[in-house]
C-alpha cells in the first residue's frame, strides 16, 4: 500500500543493485532483506541468475524491485579504465527489450529504473532512459526531484582500490545521521559468497555483515528514520 510522504519526515529506501548477477548476490540481497535493512532491489534480466531472484521476489512481495539496466560495463585496470562491454548501439531498443523480460520474469512493471555503473547519468544514453521512465511513470535514480541518491556506501575507490572502511558500521551511522528530510535512496550491493567473484567481491560479504548489524537498525529507529520501499511511496 503507497502512502503520503511528509517532507518534513526522513524516508530512506535501501536498495541492493545487481540482483539477479549470481546466486551469491541473490543470497546477500535475500539475507539482508530479511535480516537487515534492505528494503528494494535492482534486478539484471540479462544475468545468470535473473530466474532465481525473480523467484524469491515474487515469494517475498514485500521487495520492491527495480530494473537495473544493463548497458554496458568497465572495469578499472593498469591504471585505466577498459571497456568490457560496449554500450548497445540502440539503447531505446535494448531498455525496452530488458523491460519485457522484466515483466516475463515478475509478472509485473518495475518500480523503479536504474542502471549498471550509472550508465543512465551520462548522455546520449541519459536522455533516452530519462525520456523511457518519464513515459512510464518510473522514479529514475538520480534524476527524480522528490527522491535523493547516495551512493557513498561503496567499499572501493573511482579506481577500483579497497575502501573497506566505507562500508563499516561507523560509516553506514554517519551517513544515515546526514540524511536530510524527505526520501533518500541508499544503494548497496549485497552478496553471500562472493570474495573470489571481482571486481566487486569480498566487499558485499561486508556490506552484508553492516547491514544487518543490529546497531544498524538501532540507530534507525533511535532517529526516526522509516524504512520503506519503492512500492510504499505514493
């Protein structure tokens, strides 16, 4: 059931991209979606286990899930980035593909609209995903006037170095502390499993281990902060 949101109120949404990228990833996201403050997920319809998380989403309603689109993908190495793959020659076409096998997967429309490596930020793709989610009525990460993003839970630095004390207790407190009044989308990336899966390995068995910290949830209802989903915002 969706709700009024009052301005004055701290809203936080936590959602956890790459659901559906592997089973260890899907197990994190379940996990700290039932044992921490995960809230909504991001699913990639393209990646090995897209059955398997549209399988516990639709077991678990009470998941929001997003598209988290696949458009391409880099990593960091010997001192620059190489592109691993190219961006699609026409990304209307493949968003709206990926958006059919959403709805074959789920049953359903998405949530939400994102996108791997923040692909939707940078132009030309920016104006076509822009365009796709205003069509659909579909809060767009980073580009939705009534819902902030931060992405400072990341346990590594812009060139892919450890930055573990990114993603401790301490700094998952700070940052909640810093939350500003209105709705606040925090991403993280989850998994179980995952420390010889790089780029991005053994800091979601962390972030997985801080999210459900129970001082974690402590601190959240101590400030008044209300968890909730994309599917609970009006």
């Amino acid at each position: 059931m969706s709700e009024q949101v009052d301005a004055r109120r701290r809203i936080l949404i936590v959602n956890a991209d790459d659901f559906g990228r592997s089973i260890g990833v899907n197990r994190g996201v379940a996990f700290a979606h039932e044992n921490g403050i995960v809230t909504s997920a991001s699913l990639m319809v393209r990646r090995p286990a897209a059955a398997d998380a549209a399988e516990y989403a639709r077991s678990h309603p009470r998941l929001s899930v997003g598209l988290h689109a696949d458009l391409g993908e880099w990593v960091h190495r010997n001192g620059s980035w190489e592109v691993v793959e190219e961006p699609p020659d026409d990304v209307g076409d493949e968003l709206r593909r990926q958006l059919g096998w959403f709805s074959q997967l789920l049953g359903h429309a998405p949530t939400h609209l994102d996108s791997h490596q923040h692909v939707h930020q940078r132009e030309p793709e920016a104006a076509v995903v822009s365009a796709l989610a205003a069509e659909l009525g579909l809060p767009l990460r980073g580009r939705n006037a009534h819902i902030s993003y931060c992405g400072d839970f990341y346990g590594q630095t812009a060139k892919g170095e450890p930055m573990h004390e990114a993603i401790s207790v301490e700094s998952l407190q700070n940052l909640l502390m810093a939350l500003k009044p209105g709705i606040t989308e925090l991403g993280c990336h989850p998994g179980v499993g995952t420390d010889d899966d790089p780029p991005y390995g053994v800091e979601r068995s962390i972030e997985v281990a801080t999210l459900c910290d129970q001082r974690i949830r402590a601190f959240i209802d101590e400030a008044n902060i209300s968890l909730r989903s994309f599917i609970e915002l009006d």
